[in-house]
C-alpha cells in the first residue's frame, strides 16, 4: 500500500531511503534503551545498590553463587551493536551505486527484518525490567551531598543580586572552604561564610534541602514533580495520537 503515485520513475526504482531511515530509528531507539540499560546495571552494582533487578531478567554465576548477572540489561546493550551494525551495513551497500535498481537492494530484506525483530525483543526485556524493578530510596538518599547543591548556592547569591559569574567564584570558595576544614558545605558556619562574601545569611540553610532543590526548577523541561509529569503525559498523548 502507498500514499502516491512516485512522482519520479528513478526514485520509484532507486531509492532506498526509507529503509536507510528505519534503520536509523531503531538503531537510534536501541541507543537510548542501551544507555538506559547501563545506568540500571550500574545503579544495581553493590558500589551503589539503588536497584534491584528482578530474578526473571538476571541469572547466577557458573563459579560464584553470591553473584547475581544482569542478563537482561547487559543483552539490550549489546545487540545494540547489532542493530546499528545494520544500519552502518546497508548504508555501505547504497555507497557508490548508480542510479538505477540493482541487485545489491535485496541486502535490505535482512537488516530490516533483523533489526525489526531484534528491536521488539529488547524493547519487551526492558519493559519486563522496569515492571519489576526494586528501588532503594534510602539507597538512593545516601548518595546524595551537599556538594550537589554547590550551583544552588550561585543561585542563591544570584537571587540576592549578585552577578552569576561572581556568584560562580563565591559558590566555589565556599566548596574549597568546606574541603580545607574537612566538612561537608553545609557545616560550614555561616561567620566563615561570611569571610567570602557578606551576602551569605542564616537563609543560607534553605539551599541544603534537596527536595527544594529538584522542585525549585517548575520551568518546561525541569525537574520539578509537576513538570515531569507534565512531560510523561505530553509523551502519552505523542504515544496515543
């Protein structure tokens, strides 16, 4: 089934763009999923332990039976490289052709129908792994610092009239003020604060509270609850429509 006639009798024969454009979108989708994937296994490794990935996408170890394998996530990774594979492949065999039908077209039967299948099968591991995905807040909550919020601290300085760049430069000083005491930057006192810049205030304990942090940026694109939200809904319609 087509939309149109082809209005040219050359590309009616010739053109294989649409096949080079579908490859291009499930290699580009795959990409996503697979740094999707790194970032799971990374946040399930004991050095964070902010997930659990779930016994039905992970496997054990031949040798060590307290190791737990990621299977799942680390093989959306890797048939990434499969699926972009294709792409580069077909890309290659349009390379130099003349303008006309050749045989060499038939190469697309495969990377489509491979890259089509492999897609859905990852795209089902991942939804798989999300639907019984453990999350550790507390784990999570424990890697969070104060040093995170050293540009809530330029910002602060910034609200008070200061100009970001000399805000930028105080909010460091403040971060190597912290680092030569031996202290995380909200201990640092508010006197000794002072000695970099006479704008910092007792209110300067407001900024070391991360749930502010995150909900402070309601702009579209931020990070606030409501604006992500709003986002996650705009992509259901995309989806939808």
């Amino acid at each position: 089934m087509f939309e149109a006639v082809t209005q040219n009798s050359m590309t009616g024969v010739s053109d294989r763009d649409f096949v080079a454009e579908f490859l291009f979108v499930c290699s580009m989708t795959a990409v996503h999923l697979s740094k999707w994937a790194e970032d799971l296994i990374i946040y399930s490794s004991t050095e964070f332990g902010y997930v659990t990935i779930d016994d039905a996408f992970s496997t054990g170890s031949s040798l060590m039976p307290q190791k737990k394998n990621p299977d799942g996530l680390e093989l959306i990774r890797g048939k990434t490289g499969r699926i972009s594979g294709h792409l580069v492949g077909f890309l290659m065999v349009l390379k130099g052709l003349p303008s006309t039908y050749n045989k060499d077209f038939q190469e697309d039967k495969e990377a489509i129908f491979d890259a089509h299948d492999t897609l859905t099968a990852l795209l089902k591991i991942a939804k798989g792994n999300l639907e019984t995905l453990e999350v550790h807040e507390s784990a999570c909550a424990s890697g969070l610092s104060p040093e995170m919020l050293a540009t809530d601290v330029a910002y602060y300085l910034v609200r008070k009239g200061m100009p970001f760049r000399d805000a930028h430069c105080a909010a460091g000083k403040l971060v190597a003020l912290a680092e030569r005491n031996n202290v995380p930057m909200h201990q640092v006192s508010i006197q000794e604060a002072k000695s970099i810049t006479n704008i910092f205030d007792e209110d300067l304990a407001n900024v070391w509270n991360y749930e502010h942090a995150v909900e402070q940026y309601s702009a579209t694109g931020g990070t606030s609850k409501k604006t992500v939200e709003a986002q996650i809904q705009a992509l259901r319609k995309w989806l939808s429509s």
